[in-house]
C-alpha cells in the first residue's frame, strides 16, 4: 500500500562561523524564513522543519501553502530522500518521482544523449531499459538532431524540454512537485500538460508545493498551512 508517514519529522541546518548575536545570523533568519537556536553543541541551526507529522495514503493530493521560507521545498526534498530527518520518523511505502529540479545532474559539456544516461541513472532507471527509451525521449522533446549536440548549445527552452521528457519517462506512484510546471514553448507547453496531468491523475500520492489557492482548489483534496517550518492547519 502507498503511504508517506512523518512522525515529528524536523530537519535542522548548521550555520557554521556564526553566532546567536551576530549580524549574519539575523540576515541569515530573516532570508530563510526558519527559526534561529543553538543545539546541545552551542552551534547555531536553523530549523526547517519543526515537528511535522503527517500521513498522506493513496488517493491523496496534497498542497503545501505558506510563505516563502515556511519549510515547504524541505518537506518536500525530506519526502523525495534529499534530506534526511535530523528528527522524527519518515516512512515512505511507494517509488517517489520528484519534479522539484528537472535539470540536477545535467553535465553542460555532455551531449543530450549522455545527459539521458545521467539523469536517467539519478532517478534509477536501468540502463539498459533506458537505452530503449531514448528514440522516445528525443521524439517527444523535439529535439532532432541537437540531441548528439553539448547541452551547452541548448536554449534554456531546449534544456527543460529534454529533462522533463527524461523524468517523466515513468509513472510514479508518488509524485512530488514545487509549483506547476511550465515547460517549453506553446507547442510543447500543450503535449507537456497533457503528459503531467496523466501522471498526476495515474500518480497514488500527490504532494505539490504552491503559492496558488486556485491550483490547490482545483487538483488537491488537501491542504497543509506551513509557517517557520511548523504544520498550523491541516
């Protein structure tokens, strides 16, 4: 059975060469967003996270509201493994897809084919499997022949059409997402939302981060209030 269960999950950041007085440390908290302590050690942290729990089960579609700095990418990277908690239980029944950074691991100087390998190999697919899947790709980014080309040369259009087609090649059974995607020119804008609202309709578990109440009323049955890393309303 798909589940994502958070037990007073709280996730902590270590601000080094700093101390509770300094100037840094005020500019530091108020850009973050997250509370300012000193853990046993004396050493400044920043708290992400505060305690969260949460269990999501199959069929939910979740959206994280709050602002800037309220811990929702944290908990969303705790929940895609990115973070480990420094707190609390994290138990996660299900294949997570995360769609927070389509470009990570992307290598500037490696051809868009080589690129399909690395990015294909940091959301675990098979090589060979994927090795298959690549006249599909290149198809559906439209890319032609630039796919033999650096990923340098690419327009920044060009970059997020091959990495999207790349991580959603699979359907998840838990998808987590920051905010809707947008990807391409109007063509591809068109096949790409087709695409990602078959995964999210197909998808177990939804978790989307957003600034947006009407994307939240729209696709999510839930809906999560963070602030300074705390869950308010639930």
């Amino acid at each position: 059975m798909t589940q994502i269960i958070l037990d007073q999950v709280s996730v902590e950041f270590p601000i080094y060469n700093a101390t509770g007085r300094s100037l840094k440390v005020q500019l530091m908290q108020s850009a973050t967003g997250g509370r300012m302590n000193a853990n046993r050690q004396g050493r400044v942290v920043v708290q992400a996270l505060r305690e969260v729990s949460l269990t999501l089960r199959e069929g939910d579609r979740l959206g994280l509201v709050g602002h800037n700095g309220a811990g929702k990418s944290t908990l969303l990277r705790v929940i895609s493994g990115i973070y480990e908690p420094t707190g609390g239980r994290l138990d996660v029944a299900g294949k997570v897809t995360s769609l927070i950074d389509l470009s990570l691991g992307m290598d500037a100087e490696a051809t868009g084919i080589e690129n399909i390998y690395l990015r294909g190999a940091l959301l675990g697919f098979d090589r060979r499997w994927l090795t298959g899947k690549i006249s599909e790709i290149v198809d559906f980014a439209g890319l032609g022949d630039f796919i033999r080309m650096p990923f340098r040369t690419y327009s920044t259009g060009m970059q997020m059409r091959l990495a999207f087609s790349i991580a959603t090649l699979v359907q998840p059974e838990i998808l987590v997402m920051d905010e809707w995607l947008n990807v391409g020119d109007a063509d591809f804008k068109e096949k790409a939302e087709r695409r990602l609202n078959e995964i999210v309709d197909k998808s177990s578990i939804l978790v989307i981060a957003t600034h947006s109440p009407e994307l939240v009323a729209q696709v999510c049955n839930r809906r999560v209030r963070l602030d300074h890393g705390a869950l308010l309303d639930d």
